[in-house]
C-alpha cells in the first residue's frame, strides 16, 4: 500500500464536532481513526468505544507521540488551537485544524510558520470550501458568468439559551457570534472578494458581553462591497448572494452546508444547482475536507489551494480589526 493511500487520524478532544466528523467518515475509503487522545482516559475510552477506535490516551501529548497516527483532528475549543496545532507539529505530524483557526492572526501565524518549517501539512477545517456546489459556484465565478461582482451578503445566525456556561456565551472560552459563526460569511467573502480594503464593524453585546449580533460591512479595491452578519440571538435565514453586473447567485439555507444554489441572470434565465449530496451523517459535509486532505498527502503538498495558508492568517486579522471595532475581549487563561 503506498505511502497515505490510508490517512490514519488521531482525534484530539471529544467534544460535539469530533463526533460529527467520526460519524461523517464511517465507510469513507482511504480514512482511518487509529487513535483518540483527552484529557482524561474515561472521556478517551467513550469516544474511542463509540466509534471502535483501538488506541485510546489520557493525554494530547501521548496522542501526538502515537506512532500509527499519520494526522492530528483538532476538534478542541479555539483558545487551545495555538497550543495544540504546535503540539502535534513538533510531534512531526500533519494537522486539520477547526475553525476559527485560532484566537487572533499572530497565533494563526506562529502555527504556519511552525508548519512550513516543518514542512508539514496544515489546513484550516473550513470544510465549506470543498463541498461539491461551492467548488462548481467556484467555477462560475473563476467563468465570469456573473460578470463583475457587485455585491455580496452572507449571514450566519443561530438561537442557543441563554446560558452563561455554553461556550458561545462565556468570555474565558472564546465565546460570542464573531469567532464561531462569523468565520463563516467572512471566509466567504474573502473566497469570493479576496482581502477587503476597509472594514467597518458594529456589534450589540450578548448578557454576559461577548458580542450578541454583529455586522461588518467591507468595500474593495474593485469597488464591490460585502455585507456580513453574525448572531447567537436568532436563527437567521444563512443564505448567501453573489450579485454581479450580468446576474447573480443566491446560495440557499445553509450555504456553509451541502444545499442548491441558482445561478439567475438579468435576462431572466435561471438555472438550477439542486443539493446532490448522498451518504454523508446529517448532511454535514465534514467528509470532504477530509478525503481532501488525504489527496493532498498522497500529493506531496503542504497546504490547500483552496484554503491556503497565508488567506487562514488573513482572515484572522479581518476577525481581528472587527474584534477591535467592536470592542471585543476575551478572558481566556490557558
């Protein structure tokens, strides 16, 4: 068997989205869970009974030390992205790490200075950039099908209770809509739009002062402008629109997830892009960024084209300059 032609992963932490990915690459030829590392062995040895995976450690560092482990899923909170993507660099292992990548762009930026100097393989977990209509959307853009884009509007919101110890209300864990949902119509934007010129930033706060419901515009050197919102308080349509100066097209509930799209031009003409995704848990999509990564190993590559490095550490700093706009801190303590 050539070299990666099975992608034996270890899973870092065992919370919500590494059972999501686990269930997602059940039966995904070329793609393996040989281990599973927490920071107890009880909550190692339920995951790993769970999803029948063999090695089961009680610690990260003795997950990164496996030999039989090819690559790292980072699937812990982002506060502790920084230190576990260097964990398992230094460990000589390739690494999927979810988003947000990290807390702010100087940590992004240490972790791919640490990747390319290891030459190793990092790639943010932005599994919407792989998923089959994103890729063909890609493909009318890159056609010119639209002609030039306009504008762009992209909206990620969703309702929790109000509940000061979920991660998404609490300070001290990265919490708040910017990071966890935001990075969604962000990276977006930037998919389509590239690096936005300015950015102008305004936020209410949620009950225990993260941010609640934020919006972002952003303008470009092209003159085009993008409109982004991000909320914990209310279940939004998460629907996305490209206009350009030929026609557009509307992305529907959930763009960031396997859905139909239209592409409708001004003369009327609309084609359809029906959801064609079979075999996937929940329709998630979480497969693809994985068999993705497993062709970039067996490539020889280092990083994504499709979610390249330097864009990760760039959109870290969009994040970062709307942080700052709208008066976001942290108390994270590692």
């Amino acid at each position: 068997m050539g070299k990666f032609e099975e992608v034996n992963w270890g899973f870092l932490a065992t919370g919500l989205i590494a059972d999501w990915m686990a269930n997602d690459l059940k039966g995904i030829p070329g793609q393996k869970i040989v281990a599973v590392g927490s920071r107890t062995i009880e909550n190692a040895n339920r995951f790993g009974d769970k999803y029948n995976i063999k090695n089961r450690h009680g610690s990260y560092e003795a997950l990164v030390a496996d030999p039989e482990v090819d690559a790292i899923y980072i699937a812990s909170l982002h506060p502790w992205h920084v230190d576990h993507v260097l964990l398992a660099l230094n460990a000589g292992k390739h690494v999927l790490c979810e988003k947000p990548f990290a807390m702010n762009a100087d940590e992004a930026k240490l972790m791919v200075d640490k990747a390319r100097e290891k030459k190793l393989l990092l790639v943010e977990a932005m599994w919407t950039r792989f998923l089959p209509h994103i890729r063909q959307l890609r493909k009318i853009l890159a056609a010119k099908t639209i002609g030039e884009i306009i504008y762009v509007q992209a909206d990620h919101g969703q309702w929790f209770v109000e509940d000061p110890k979920f991660r998404l209300f609490a300070p001290e864990l990265g919490g708040g809509a910017l990071l966890d949902l935001g990075i969604y119509p962000v990276s977006f934007t930037y998919m389509v739009l590239g690096k936005p010129k300015t950015i102008s930033a305004v936020s209410k706060k949620a009950f225990t002062g993260v941010d609640g419901n934020t919006s972002a515009l952003f303008t470009y050197d092209n003159d085009a402008i993008a409109m982004i919102n991000t909320t914990v308080l209310a279940l939004t349509a998460n629907t996305a629109v490209i206009n350009g100066r030929l026609g557009r097209i509307e992305i529907d509930t959930t763009f960031y997830r396997p859905t139909s799209f239209k592409l409708i031009m001004n003369d009327g003409q609309v084609t359809e892009y029906p959801k064609n995704y079979p075999g996937s848990h929940d329709g998630l999509g979480l497969r693809e960024e994985v068999v993705e990564f497993g062709n970039l190993l067996r490539a020889g590559k280092t990083e994504s084209d499709e979610m390249p490095l330097d864009e990760t550490v760039s959109i870290m700093q969009t994040l970062d300059e709307i942080r700052n706009q709208i008066g976001l801190k942290h108390d994270f303590k590692r």
